[in-house]
C-alpha cells in the first residue's frame, strides 16, 4: 500500500488533468452534465469507501448524508430565507452531526448488525421526507434556482459547474488520500483487520471507527450539498435504499480500499444510468448483469483487477513456457 | 510499600456454565518474573485474557499496579503500562515488519487520533520501530511482508511489538512454543536483556523449557492454582508431578 502510492498520486495527476481537459473534448452539455453526476457520485462513493474498504464497516445507510445534506441546503435557501454559503455550510454542520448520532447508534453492534442499523436508520429518514410533506414537500420533493455565484461567477453554466464540483473531488481525493495514511488512517485499518490486536495495542477501537464514519459522513454531507446544487431539486429518493445500495454498489465494482475504485465504480455506473437508460428502460437489470460479472470475474473490483490482470500479462511468457512443459511431457509418456 | 504489578483475587471466567478459570488469586510483585505452567487446557491463555481486559470476567477482581482495572477496557489498561503477546499469532500480515511495529508504537500516541498527518513523514517513529527490531534481531527483515517471514520470524515480532511498547507489565503466552532450539535460545536470551524493573508473566507448558528464567512459578490445572513457590519447591510438589504425570 505504501509503495503503490506514488504511481496512485501520478495517476491522480493524469486524471485530474484529464477531467480538467474534459469540457474542450466534449462540447455538448449533455455529456458535461453526465461528467458532474459522476463526480458527485465519485464523492460520495469515496466517502463510504472510507467505511467499507478501509475500516472493513459494510453500511447501507449512505444515502442519509447525501439525502440529508441536499434536503437542507435546498430548505434552507429555498424556504428559511438562508443566504447561499450559510446554507451550505450549516447543511453540511448539521448532517455531520447526524453522522456522530448514526454513527453512535450504528457503532453498538459490527458486521451484519452494523449493516443493518444503518438500512434501518436510512429508512426512517426516507419515511420522514416522504410523510412529513409540511416540511419536505412529502413525495413532490423540494426544488428552486439555488446554484449559489461565487465571486459572481454563474453556475447555471454547465461547464462552470462541473468545474466546482471538480473542486470538491479534488480536495475528496487529496484529504482521503492523506486519510488513508494518516494515523487514525492506519488505525482504522488495523481495527479492521486485528480489532482485539489493536485494543490490547492501546487503541480504542470504536472511538476510532466512530471518529472515521463522522468523516465519511462529513464528505456524504459534501456530495449531498452538490448533489442539491446540480438537481435544485431533491425528493425521497436521495434518501432511498436503492441509492445507498448503488453507492455501495460503485465501491465493490470499482475495488474497495483502493483510492480509485470508487471513482472508477461510480463512472461505471452514472454511464450506464444515463447513456444505456436512453436504450434499455431495464437498466437496473442491466446493472445487475454487469455487477454479476464484476463479482465472477474481478471479484476484487474493477481497479484491482485491471492491476492484477496487469500483473499476469507481464507474467505470461515465463509462465506459459514452464507450463507447456508437464505438457509435453505428458504426450510424450 | 509499593503496589504489586498485578494483583489477581477470586478471579471467575465461564464458557456457557463451564469454568475456564475457577477462584484464581495471584500477587505479582514489581519486577518479578513468574512463570504460568500447566497442561493443555488449565485456562492459562483465559486467565491472561483476563487480565489484558479481552472479556470480562465472570467473579473477581483485578488491580494493576494498584489500580483496580475489573470494569476497565483493554486499550485502557494497555495504557497503564502493560503489554502482552499471543499464542496464536496475530500480526499485519500483509504489511512489513517495521510497519506491524510502527502500529504498535502507534497504540500509545496522540497522532493515533489525526486524520491529516501522514505517518511516513514521523521518520523518528520508523527509526524506532527498526532499532526495536533490531533488539530481536530481525532488522534485517524490516521491510520484508510478515506473510513472507518465518514462524520464528513471526513469533519474535510479536515480543517486539509488545517491547515496542515499552511496557512495566509484559505477558508472554508461550513465546517459545514451536521454535528450534536455536530459536528458543534467542528469544532466552532476549528476554534475559529485559530491564529488571520490568514484571514478565510467562506463560509455558513444556515443564523443562523454561524453568531458569522463573523466580516463582505457578502451575495451573482445570482453571485453578494447584502449586506456587520459587523452582525447588514447585519441581519437589508432589501435587506438580500429579498434574504432569497424572493425566
Ligand atoms: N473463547 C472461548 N470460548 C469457549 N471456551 C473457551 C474459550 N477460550 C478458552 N476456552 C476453554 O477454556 C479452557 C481453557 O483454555 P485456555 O485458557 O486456552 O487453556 P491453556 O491456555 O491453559 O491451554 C479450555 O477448555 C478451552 O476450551
Ligand atoms: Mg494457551
């Protein structure tokens, strides 16, 4: 992990230029627009990995920040008369620390229990913004021209726009990243793969976990903030099951605990949301044809995998010469 | 008078109705090496469970250094200075030696806690963590995958992530156990360079491994002490020739 992390921070640097050069190769707004959903998504998926990759916690809760975070930062500007940065940031404040409370309650139980507590916790949200419609517009959702101007520049440009969010991918990338190697980093993961190891090394474990899901959450609450900005609209649906599940969904097919993957998951996914939904009204289905394969053949995600494969390539002329002989022998005997 | 490193009284642990450690009471006196022996089973590795704070126990109290530590966490009493290692190893196997140790002194530092700081850039911490292997003479493993060590390899960077510790209270659950014999007189003699303000409570079965090293030794059988005294007078116990010869 340590040794690979020069040739990650090349690769970032390769696709962060890539995607900065992304607007001049695709002129049309339609695909600008599919380039701002995947990074969205690339957040918030790479937030869960934190959780799921690097501290070994599988939740299918996480479209409570993301949910969470759009409501208010629409609410707040749309109805409670809150300026522009004031929303966003007491959205974001204010879904972090739901994440402490979900966090506490989720963090009393692991593995199955902990999955678990967080599907549950995700439902109740999802049924107080599709009953409480005084305040959530119910199944109508709630939606207005909130794209903020910054130093006055117009977001409702898409081009503009997808180069905010960029922003926010970046820092994700560069904060996660250092996350990643950092000492409550690497505390998590020991926690994950030795927890009694760890205890008994001084570390408390579910202080560590707790403090890692608020961070996860914190950067769900990001993406939802976005995610407000991008639709200027948000309904039950940001807050359904269906979209914790695609989240997590990104993570496994694109490798959990690697830097990547999730952003790689969460491209796969957003393109075949929205440029094959155009052809196939199944989509889903087709989702769950791809993943499927994704399980048979990479089971450890598309970014591993392609490391791996990588790997074998290298690999294949030795290989096959030492296993082309037991061969020969055998028609020889 | 100073309180004893570890002080043990009416210790109780069930599994499911059935005792694993029955009424065990034990002093440790700071700066003492005391030897746990028994057979297979006795409740050895439950009572230091126990004592690392792993599970609870079912009766019974426990004090270190003075400080009753019953209803305290492991990671707590970790920080009161003890330490331990396992029988069955429990390493990073997919990282390198230096950085299983790195972890280890980690344990016991604030920067455990921060979520920015790069823990490759603590250069002092890593410098460490090699002279601590060094002191168990694998620093010439350093960066080498636990996965790709030795057995022995193995065993020895369990006692240096637990010397890594820097601790006042060090268990050993059969360190020896598994070794060659030129192994074994490694890890002797490196527990012979062990400050000796330092507790170590070594656990062992095999009777004649580790006798040497013991300045009270008591022998467990069915979850209870059934012998304690310094070497002559636990080897001329009938009752120690009962539970090695009687089964
Ligand atoms: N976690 C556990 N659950 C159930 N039984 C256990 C557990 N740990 C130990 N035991 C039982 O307790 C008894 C003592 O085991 P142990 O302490 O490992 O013995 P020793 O270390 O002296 O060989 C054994 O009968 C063992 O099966
Ligand atoms: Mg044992």
């Amino acid at each position: 992990m340590i040794r690979a992390s020069r040739q990650q921070a090349v690769l970032a640097l390769v696709a962060i230029a890539a995607l900065l050069a992304m607007p001049w190769l695709v002129t049309s707004d339609y695909y600008i627009n599919i380039a701002t959903q995947i990074v969205i998504a690339a957040i918030l998926a790479m937030s869960l990995n934190v959780l799921v990759g690097f501290g070994g916690m599988i939740s299918l809760g996480h479209a409570s920040y993301l949910g969470v975070a759009a409501y208010l930062t629409i609410y707040l500007s749309t109805h409670a008369g809150v300026g522009a940065l004031g929303s966003a940031l007491i959205a974001i404040g204010a879904t972090t620390l739901l994440a402490m409370l979900f966090g506490y309650l989720a963090l009393r139980a692991s593995g199955l229990g902990f999955l678990m507590i967080t599907l549950a916790l995700g439902q109740i949200l999802w049924g107080i913004a599709y009953r409480w419609a005084s305040l959530t517009g119910g199944d109508n959702g709630l939606g207005g021209p909130i794209r903020p101007r910054p130093f006055g520049i117009d977001l409702m440009n898409p081009t503009a726009f997808f180069y905010f969010t960029l922003i926010f991918l970046v820092l994700a990338v560069w904060l996660i990243s250092r996350f990643v190697q950092s000492g409550l980093g690497q505390s998590l993961q020991g926690a994950r793969d030795q927890p009694r190891r760890m205890r008994a090394l001084g570390y408390n474990v579910w202080l560590i976990q707790w403090l890692s899901f608020v961070f996860a959450g914190f950067w769900g609450a990001i993406a939802g903030m976005l995610y407000a900005y991008y639709h200027q609209f948000v309904s039950p649906q940001a807050l359904h099951l269906t979209t914790s599940a695609e989240t997590l969904l990104m993570v496994v097919a694109g490798g959990t605990g690697t830097l990547f993957g999730p952003v790689v998951g969460a491209a796969l996914v957003v393109i075949l949301k929205n440029v094959v939904s155009a052809y196939i009204t199944r989509w889903l289905m087709l989702l769950g044809v791809v993943f499927v394969a994704i399980v048979l053949f990479m089971p450890e995600g598309i970014v591993p995998g392609l490391r791996r494969l990588r790997e074998t390539m290298k690999m294949r002329p030795a290989s096959s010469a030492e296993a082309s002989l037991p061969a020969a022998e055998e028609r020889t005997t | 008078m100073t309180a004893p490193a570890l002080e043990v009284t009416g210790l109780h642990r069930f599994f499911g109705g059935l005792p694993a450690v029955r009424d065990v009471s034990m002093r440790v006196p700071v700066g003492e090496r005391r030897l746990l022996l028994g057979p297979n089973g006795a409740g050895k590795t439950t009572l230091f469970n126990l004592i690392a704070g792993d599970f609870p126990a079912s009766r019974g109290e426990i004090r270190i250094f003075g400080e009753n530590v019953t209803g305290k966490t492991a990671d707590q009493r970790t920080h009161l200075g003890m330490a331990r290692t396992y029988q069955i190893i429990t390493l990073f196997p997919k990282n390198t030696l230096v950085h299983n140790v790195v972890i280890s002194l980690l344990g016991l530092l604030k920067l455990r806690f921060n979520p920015l700081s790069d823990i490759r850039k603590h250069t002092a911490l890593w410098d460490e963590a090699r002279s601590i292997l060094a002191l168990v003479g694998l620093e010439h493993l350093a960066e080498r995958t636990v996965a790709d060590t030795s057995y022995g390899e193995k065993r020895r960077l369990e006692i240096a992530m637990a010397l890594a510790q820097k601790p006042k209270l060090l268990l050993l659950d059969e360190p020896l156990a598994g070794l060659s014999a030129d192994e074994r007189r490694d890890v002797e003699r490196l527990l012979q360079t062990i400050p000796r303000d330092v507790t170590i409570i070594m656990i062992e079965h095999d009777m004649d491994v580790a006798l040497a090293f013991a300045d009270v030794i008591t022998v467990m059988q069915h979850g209870q002490i059934v012998v304690e005294g310094n070497r002559a007078e636990v080897v001329a116990d009938p009752k120690t020739r009962e539970v090695y010869l009687g089964h």
